[in-house]
C-alpha cells in the first residue's frame, strides 16, 4: 500500500487533494448504492481470555460500586506492551507474592472504609439485630448484592454461604457484626474472581456447532470496552435475562453505553493505551537544557492530549483524522511556558492562529517530549512513533554493534540534526530502516526535545522539511496534513479499537471483518462512536474461536503493517 500511494501524485497538496476528494466520492457512491449497511461478513470471533484487571480498571470498578467517598488509592505492577497496546498483554499477566500484598493492602483499606460508622448507614443495605452478634440475613443481603457486582456475576447459594460464615466466624471472634462484615469484604476484594475476568464460552443456538461468551462475560467485555470498568447492576440484569445476546437487547445496552458520561473514561483509557502514556510517568528532561519542563509539565501534557482527543471525538463528533490537523485544545499554566503562549488559570480552551506552526496531536507537547531524549530532540524516535502508533508498522531493531556517538553528540561538527543522521543514511546496514523513520522526524525538527519551538540549532536555521511514504512538504502542518490523508491512519484505528475490546491482537482470519470495520468507519465520517457501535455490536466481538491458536504466531499483518525500506523522499 505505502508504495501505491506514492504513485498516486508527486505533491503532498496533490495527495491530500486527490485523494481526500477521490474517497469522498467513493463513499458516497458506496452509500448511494449500498446505504452504508453491507452485512458483517463471517469471522470466527476472537478467543476468550482471562486478563487481569488494570489498577484503573479496579479503581473505577470499586467506584462504581461504592461510590466516590471511598478513597481508592490502587496501583498494579506494570504489563509489557505488546503489539501497540498494554490491554493485549493483560491476558498473559499474573500476580506476584508482592503485588498480592499491595492488592491486600488496598482491599483491606476499602472494606474499612465501606463498613465504618461514615459509610456503613448507606452503603450496607440493612443493619443487624446486634452489633455484636452475626446477622446471617443481613451479610447476605449486603454479601450477595456487592459480590454480584465485584465478581461481575450472579454468586451461587454455595458462594453466599460462604462468604456468610466467613463474616460470622469472624463476628463471634471479635464481638461486631461490621468488623466480620468487614473480614467476609476483604476477601471478596482479594479474590481471584474479581481480579481476574474470566470469559467463559456456551454453544451458540443460533448458530449450531459454534461457540459465543456467555452473558456475563459479553457485559464484562462490553463494560471494559466502553467505560474501562465492570459492568453496572442494568448490564448484569440484560446478562441475567438473555437480553444481550438478542440483536435488540444488544443495541439498547450499547446505545445507552455509548451515551453514558462514562465514555469519556472509557476512551481516554484507551487512548492513553494507544498514546502509550504510560511513559508519561517515567519522563524526564535535563533540568539545565529544560527548566520549564517539570514532572507538572509532563502530567499536564498527558492531559492535555487526552482531553483534545476525547472532546474532539466525542463532545463534537468529529472526524478522527482532523486530530491531526486540528489547532483546537486545551491550556494549562504549566503548559502554556512550553508553547509561549498567555497562561490562564486552570485548564481554558485554546485555539492556535492560522500562522502558529502547531496544528494536531503531532505538534503537542506530550508527543513531542515523550518521542526525545532528555536533553535532545529525536527525528528517529518521533518517526519510529507516528509509524508504529498511528499507522500500526513495524520499525526493525537497529542491528548490533552500531555507533551512534555521531548522531547522539549534539556538540559534534554537524550542526544540526539532519546533518548528523544523514550519517546513519550513509550507513548500508542502518540506510533501510532510517528512511522510514527519519523524513518524518525532521519535519517535527523546529520543536526541541520538551516541545518547546524553535528555529535554529546552534546557530544554523533549521531546514523542517520531510516526507512520508513518498510525499514530500515543509514542516509538522504538512506532516499534520499528509498523515490525515493516509489510509493507514484510520485503519490503523480500527485494528486498535478491535483488539483493545476483544483483548488480544487479531489473526489473520479476522482480515475481513477489520476491512468491513475499516469500510464503515469511512462511511460514517470517521466518527469513533460509529466505531465502537460498530464492533460493539458485530458477531466477531461476541463469538469465540473453537479452537484458538496457542503460538501467537498468527497475528493479523499484511504489507500495509510492514514500514516498507524503500525511500521516502529525498532529504
């Protein structure tokens, strides 16, 4: 694909012409003729994991349950990244002897906090006949309704009864009916039930000799999907009543997902999976070089980012790709020291001029300082990013033994950072990787290494110019503009989306299902709420594999995935 769109004109303006203004008349022609509803065509569906729930995923589930006076301080030991996003190793993560004790930790805190003399009067539903004395009926009652809950399904009479001793036992031993209460809470936090999600699979009726998740495990990934959290008691009801698996229930409870105030959680946890921001915690800039750039700096940063992106697609509808070349966002004090721009108290929306220099997610500060070193700007790092973030390619590993002290010693006799990577170009064993990386990156070269803009670098103007597959332009607005127009760009959000929902990167078998994903994503504007309907309510989100692959060795790749070695554009 990235050597025929280079074929398609020789201008970047040509390009984002010619092509925006070819697949606009494609799809209206496909609408025209189709009415923008052709059938899902058959998938396998994906496999049915067991993940461990994320430390936000935990916290935002324990808040829906017990409510924002509970304080919730939860954090989980970090996963690896795998294909782009951390959600597709959570099925493979367990939990160690030290992480079990912070876990043990925190449960231990919050079934305090539910059953202290604060929160006990409206969050147990029924008091005891004594406070002294176990009250079965009462730990039933209150066990049974936040069991369903934190173990996302109805428990069984043995799990109550369970649970049940556990809080009298405990109440007989310590004179109080809340502290036994308290013991039978903690050990439902703690329990490998709640912490894991478990998806289970049941034949499929409709469809003879193939498999589909259970009701439960259906709102499980429903609720992860959108709103990064178990479901709610509505969702688990649907669950319970054979509702979600009719094609009417499913749309009322994804409908009513969908315009929830708990999207918006939902997607900046997605979108921070996608932006890897998770870095953001480990980001640090030389303090001589960046003074301005502090640990408020990076946070701030991080935010803004993810509010550009979920008010742009979410509050206004807008078009996915348009977060590329947008000049709208959003400003903090901290920030605005970055940017040079008046600072205002708060977080105050904020507008670029039509001659500022920044326009889209590119020119940020989050990408910007997150994609350099410390005391530098990176045209490989930020090249290397936007291709495997944005466009889901994959940059080979630099070969071993390779010496970077030219390209790394900013006090060297180049002065500039062209002049100094042009030496890895130089390089046979680095050319192929470095000219899928480094055209992209030296356009975003006016910008340091803390984002901050610039013009020159010791002393010589810098030259902003670069390309990307084939199409050549000046600086981060046409890199902005280019990237918008790539078909990559939104197919690359579509693959993102359905293995973040499904929790594990798609097999070559589910090629046809994301080209129908990537097909009506283009049909309805490239709006991310069609989107997430869109894979929401598909077969393949909702049936599973009979026999999954077990090597991993089958994940979903074609050309477009592979960062082509062949030159893009002459620097």
């Amino acid at each position: 694909m990235i050597g025929f769109i280079g074929r398609l004109t020789t201008s970047s303006q040509g390009y984002v012409g010619v092509l925006g203004k070819t697949a606009a008349i494609i799809a209206v022609a496909l609408c025209a003729l189709t009415g923008c509803s052709d059938p899902e065509p058959e998938s396998p569906g994906s496999k049915a994991v067991t993940s461990l729930m994320t430390a936000e995923q935990y916290r935002n589930s324990l808040g829906y349950i017990f409510g924002p006076g509970v304080d919730l301080q939860v954090e989980f030991a970090p996963v690896a990244r795998t294909e782009g996003l951390l959600a597709n190793s959570a099925s493979v993560a367990g939990v160690s002897s030290a992480q079990l004790q912070g876990i043990q930790s925190v449960a231990s805190s919050v079934a305090s906090q539910v059953v202290d003399a604060t929160h006990r009067n409206y969050l147990v539903p029924c008091q005891p006949a004594s406070l002294e004395s176990s009250d079965d009926d009462c730990a039933a009652e209150f066990l049974a309704k936040v069991g369903r809950l934190l173990f996302r399904r109805a428990l069984t009479d043995d799990e109550v009864a369970m649970y049940v001793d556990l809080a009298g036992a405990a109440t007989e031993q310590l004179e109080d009916f809340y502290a036994g209460l308290e013991i039978a809470l903690e050990g439902m936090l703690i329990s490998p039930e709640g912490l894991f999600v478990v998806e289970r699979v049941e034949p499929d009726p409709d469809n003879p000799g193939q498999l589909r998740l259970d009701g439960y495990s259906l709102a499980s990934r429903l609720s992860f999907f959108l709103w990064n959290a178990g479901p709610d008691d509505e969702l688990l009801s649907a669950a319970e009543s054979g509702e979600l698996h009719s094609r009417e229930g499913a749309e009322r409870a994804v409908e009513r997902m969908l315009a929830s105030p708990r999207l918006t959680a939902g997607m900046r946890a997605f979108f921070d999976d996608m932006f890897a921001f998770d870095e953001v915690k480990t980001l640090v800039k030389d303090s001589t070089i960046y003074p301005q750039f502090t640990r408020v700096t990076a946070e701030d940063a991080r935010e803004q980012t993810l509010r550009t992106a979920t008010d742009h697609l979410l509050t206004n509808d807008g078009d996915y790709r348009d977060l590329f070349t947008t000049r709208s966002t959003v400003m903090s004090p901290a920030l605005a020291l970055i940017y040079g721009v008046a600072a205002q108290p708060g977080w105050a929306p904020h507008e670029f001029p039509a001659d500022s220099p920044r326009a889209g997610l590119l020119t940020q500060v989050s990408f910007l300082s997150l994609n350099a070193h410390p005391g530098r700007s990176s045209v490989t790092l930020r090249g290397q990013a936007l291709r495997e973030r944005f466009l889901c390619q994959i940059v080979p590993e630099p070969p071993p033994g390779i010496d970077f002290s030219v390209v790394s010693n900013p006090d060297s006799h180049y002065p500039t950072q062209r002049e100094r990577v042009r030496a890895h170009l130089e390089t046979p064993s680095c050319a192929g990787c470095h000219r899928i990386t480094d055209p992209i990156g030296l356009s975003l070269e006016q910008f340091d290494g803390a984002g901050g803009y610039r013009l020159t670098e010791n002393g010589a103007t810098i030259d902003a110019s670069g390309g990307l597959d084939g199409f050549e332009f000046d600086g981060a607005i046409g890199l902005g503009e280019a990237l918008r127009e790539n078909p990559e760009l939104p197919r690359c959000l579509v693959q993102r989306v359905y293995s973040y929902g499904t929790g594990g990167q798609p097999g070559v078998e589910s090629r046809a299902v994301l080209d129908y994903f990537n097909q009506e994503f283009a049909a309805q504007g490239y709006r991310l709420r069609d989107l997430l309907r869109r894979v929401a309510l598909s077969k393949a989100f909702s049936r599973v594999q009979e026999d999954p692959s077990e090597g991993g060795g089958s994940d979903y790749q074609d050309e477009n995935q592979i960062a082509s070695a062949q030159p893009a554009g002459e620097l």
